[in-house]
C-alpha cells in the first residue's frame, strides 16, 4: 500500500531516490492514484532526469490533472527546468510554456507563488517590462495572516523576489532581512532563495555582492600538522587554539570537514564544536587503523581528545574501511574527499567554501600532508587561510620507482539500459545494432576517452584518468541515448539508460584468464553498487566524484543530493549524488 506521508517525509529529507523507488513500485503493483504518479514524477525531476520526468508526466496523465494545484505546478516546473538548462530558440519556447502554467495555476488557485515564477519566466523569455508588470501585479495581492517560521520566510521571500523584478533592489534587501528574520536557521530554505535570486541576477546583469549578508555560515575544509610539544619557538597547543578560534570567527565558518589527526587537526575539531559550528569527519582509513598510525603514537591524551571530538560529530566519513597499509594515497584521497564535501556542502547552501590550515611553509614531495592539500585546494581558485607555525623540514622524500603504478586514481562508470530483461529476442538485433551502437559511437567521439572499456549485454564499464572525463562522457551518453526513436526502431520506449560514477583508488592489474588489462578493488564495486539505484534516463554519482566536480568543475557540471544507494547485498549505503550540465 502506497504510504503517502513516508514518501512525503523521504522527500522532505532529500532521499529522494528512495522515495521514488517506492513510487514506481506501487505503479509497477498496478497502483494507479494521482498522488502516487505526483510523487514518483517529482522524484525524477529533483534526481535530474528532466526529460523523463515530462515523459511520465504526461504518460501518466499528470498533464490532464488541472484541478490539482500541485500537478499543474509540478507541470509549470518541469517546463521551467528545460528552459532555465536551455540556450536560444528552445530557451524562449519552454520558458513562454511554463508561463502559460504559471499563469493557469495563479487564475485558478490564486496565491503568490504562480504569480511570481510567471513574472520569472517572462524574464527568461527576454521580456523585461513584461516582467517588471507581472511582478508589480503579484505585490498587489494581498500577503496571508497568521503565517509563521518557514512560510512566513518563503512569503517574505517571494516579495522580495517581486521587488528585485521590479527594478527596486533597496526593497528587495528590505524584504529579504524581513525574511531571515522569521526563519533564520532555515539554512535550506535560504538556500533556495539565493539560488533563485542569482538566477535573476544573472539574467539582469546585476552584480550578486548584494546577496552576501543573507548567505549561510562559511564551508571550511581544515588541514594542519600533527604537532609535538611545543620547544624551540614551537606554537604551544593553547596558542594556536586561541588562533583558530580568532580564524573561525572572523571567516565565520559555520561547517567544518577535515581528519582528526594528533595535533592541529583535533584543535580544529574542538574550536569548531566550541563555536556550536557543525564538525564533519573524514577519516582516511578504518577508525581502529587510524587511531594506531595518527593519534596514539603521539600520546594518550590525544585518543582522549579524538573520542571527544568523534562523539561530537555531526558526520563521519571513511575515505576506505580497511586498515592502514602503507599506501599513503589513500591520506590523500581522504583530504580530496573532505575538500569535496565541503565545496558541496557550500553549493547545497549557497554560500563560500574556504580552506582553513596550520602549516610549517615547508613543501614535501610525497601523496599526502598539508603542502598538498594546500596545493590541490589552490588549484580551484578558492579562499585559503594560514596559520604558521615552527617545525623542523621534512627528511627528503623518498625517491619515486620508474614502474608503472599499480594503483592510481582513477574515475569510473557503470552504465546499463533499464528494460533490457524484458526485450524479446527478435529485437535484440534492434539493441544491439541501434542502442549499443549509439553507445559506440558517443564514447569513440569522446574529447577525452576511457582508458578502459568493459562491456557485456547491455552493461557498460568505463574507466577514466579524470574525473570531467567521466562527467562529460556520462552526459553525452544519456543524451546520445535520448536522441534515439526507440518506437521506430521497433523498442520500448521505456527503455532508459542509467548510469552510476565514482572516483577512488583502484588496482590495475592484468587478468590472468584473458590477459588482458583488468581494472578492480573495492572502489570499483562502489560504483557498480550505484548504478543499479540510478533513475533511468539519469546519471548519478557518488560523494567522492561530486565532490572533485565541485571543486573544479562547477562551471561545466553540477552535482546535486538525490539520496542513498539501498546497500545491496550487505553493501553499506552510500550517498550519491545526480549528474546534470551546468546552466
């Protein structure tokens, strides 16, 4: 039976795969009620797969529906959605749909909301005055009484929206402080507000700096030394805390991602939980293993500080479960990973990431340590903070083998086409010539190509050295899948691609049956353990890929929080995360 309020509570807290998942069982079950064709269509649109979003919409005659205001706006948004990720001819023709949507839920159902995004998407469609007089007629009606927290927020804050298309941007700050004002924790909802006023100033040349005072607390990624007694000049252990907590303050950091080493690690921590600020822990390896190799070593009262700082955690993350082997990569690979997080966690809430580190000035040449987080950090163009302190230089790195590695980096995707099962024979020919073929030829045209290539049935395994790499070729592969006429072709139009990605430490190695080169490790079967999860017609991804296109990449691809895998198998859940162009 179709539970409308757990799917309604998934949503809320953005599993929104999950809640989808259930939706398209009960359709499957033959379950055929608008709430649960409302819920699963929702759910896609959120995930990413706009277009088969819009196909279910109407499939499942969501399209018919006009006296149900949230199905006209669920159809007002999708067209919304098109036409904001749209260019030229095709940007102006959904952008006037979905304001013939808007407007038909503003005439029958009444309320701002209609009106405003109508007076929005006028905008999007080149019409400016046309804009600025739909906006003026929304703040002609008159505001409801007796609303509190977030919907006195998003009232406040949808004026603030109309005042900005007005012209009249000294309102529009006004309003927006009147907003806050009744939901100021409300970081989400901020969130989204500020995502929408960017939007708008983009499409009117008006500088965002305005923005800034409404934006959340700052995202920090902190690095620092393990430190010893303080001797010699050293930065005593209450000096340098006195420092963060100055550091903290002045850069404002609500949210903090790093690792829990002895030393400026876990004086970090404990200024960040000190402040009330949220601590999200990364730990490269398993807790056990780590806590032997970075924090017992360097005394006993350190475990005491770090089973603090864990219990206070609002996260905690394993770049790797497995025990310490003496591959300092995998340290490396944690702090990509916390810097990820945070620069994701900054866009979910629109506002900075910066990175926060205590560090001696010395540059070492091995994997890991806070020169090379400092230097991967710089390569995004992103604010960085230093504390200096006094230590001794590094002892020489160790000089680097001419072998070929035998463990590396590497970005990986797993696609696979959702109905496949059920085609019959005679139109395997169909699949293989027609689909398969589209696949063949999307990859072969690829800017930057696999270095590997796995196939089998309708599976696909592409292995790349970057991970834009695998983000570029993931959406030229749904949209190759989506040019195709599967009805002439004689094929379910049902059939929809999907594809899972990660990013992680694999081994390369040479299978001994085939001899040939052969790609595995655990970090492989995460990314398999995604995909089956995925949405057709979608791409998804998991926190550690998101994280890298985030800090590099936002200007082409954008990665957004669907949900969780479902832990498959005794597989643990991982978050992933949809795959989508930038605007």
């Amino acid at each position: 039976m179709f539970d409308k309020d757990k799917i309604a509570a998934l949503i809320q807290r953005g599993e929104i795969l999950a809640a989808y998942d259930i939706a398209r069982a009960a359709l499957e079950a033959g379950e055929t009620s608008r709430d649960i064709a409302y819920a699963a269509v929702l759910c896609l649109a959120r995930s990413g797969a706009a277009d088969f979003a819009r196909a279910e919409y109407v499939r499942l005659g969501l399209d018919r529906a006009d006296d149900d205001p949230d199905a006209v706006a669920l159809g007002a948004r999708l067209l919304k959605d098109v036409a904001l990720s749209a260019r030229g001819r095709r940007r102006g023709a959904f952008a006037r749909a979905s304001i013939r949507r808007y407007e038909a839920l503003f005439q029958r159902f009444g309320g701002l909301y209609g009106a405003i995004n109508a007076a929005t998407m006028t905008l999007v469609a080149d019409d400016a005055a046309g804009a600025r007089a739909r906006a003026a007629e929304a703040l002609r009606i008159p505001p409801p009484t007796g609303l509190t927290g977030e919907a006195a927020y998003y009232e406040a804050a949808s004026r603030a929206e109309a005042r900005f298309l007005t012209g009249d941007l000294e309102a529009a700050r006004a309003t927006m402080v009147e907003a806050l004002a009744h939901a100021p924790q409300a970081f989400a909802a901020h969130a989204s507000t500020l995502r929408q006023l960017e939007m708008l100033c983009r499409e009117t040349g008006v500088d965002p700096a305005w923005l800034a005072p409404f934006r959340p607390p700052v995202c920090a990624h902190f690095t620092g030394h393990i430190l010893g007694p303080a001797r010699d000049g050293a930065l005593s252990d209450h000096a340098l805390r006195g420092q963060i907590d100055q550091l903290l303050a002045e850069q404002r950091v609500g949210f903090g991602y790093g690792s829990l080493a002895a030393g400026a690690d876990i004086v970090f921590a404990e200024a960040l939980l000190a402040a009330g600020a949220e601590l999200h822990v990364v730990l490269p390896v398993s807790r056990e293993s780590f806590v032997d190799v970075s924090v017992a070593p360097f005394g006993a009262d350190w475990i005491e500080r770090f089973e603090r700082c864990m219990a206070g955690a609002t996260s905690i993350r394993h770049a790797s479960p497995d025990p310490y082997l003496g591959d300092e990569q995998v340290f490396a690979y944690s702090s990509q990973v916390a810097m990820g997080c945070a620069v994701l966690r900054a866009q979910t809430l629109s506002t900075e990431a910066i990175q926060l580190a205590v560090w001696d000035g010395h540059v070492t040449g091995g994997p890991a340590g806070v020169s090379y987080d400092l230097a991967y950090w710089a390569r995004s163009g992103r604010r960085r903070a230093i504390i200096g302190v006094e230590r001794p230089p590094p002892p020489p790195a160790r000089s680097i083998s001419d072998e070929p590695p035998r463990r590396a980096m590497k970005a990986m995707l797993f696609a696979d086409v959702k109905g496949f099962g059920a085609l019959r024979d005679d139109q395997i020919p169909a699949f293989i010539e027609a689909v398969m073929g589209q696949m063949a030829r999307t990859v072969e045209g690829l800017a930057a190509p696999p270095a590997h290539v796995e196939t089998w049935g309708d599976g696909l395994f592409l292995v790349f050295d970057r991970p834009v790499g695998a983000a570029l070729a993931a959406l030229a592969l749904l949209e190759a899948h989506k040019a195709l006429d599967l009805r002439a072709l004689g094929l379910p139009r049902t059939l929809g691609l999907r594809i899972g990605g990660h990013y992680g430490p694999v081994h390369l190695r040479t299978n001994p049956l085939t001899r040939t080169p052969a790609v595995i490790g655990a970090h492989v079967v995460v990314a398999a353990r995604i995909e089956p999860d995925v949405a057709p017609g979608s791409a998804c991804v998991s926190e550690a890929l998101a994280g890298a296109l985030a800090t590099f990449h936002g200007d082409s691809v954008r990665c957004g929080y669907v949900g969780r895998t479902q832990g498959h198998k005794g597989f643990p859940v991982t978050p992933i995360f949809s795959l989508t162009r930038a605007p």
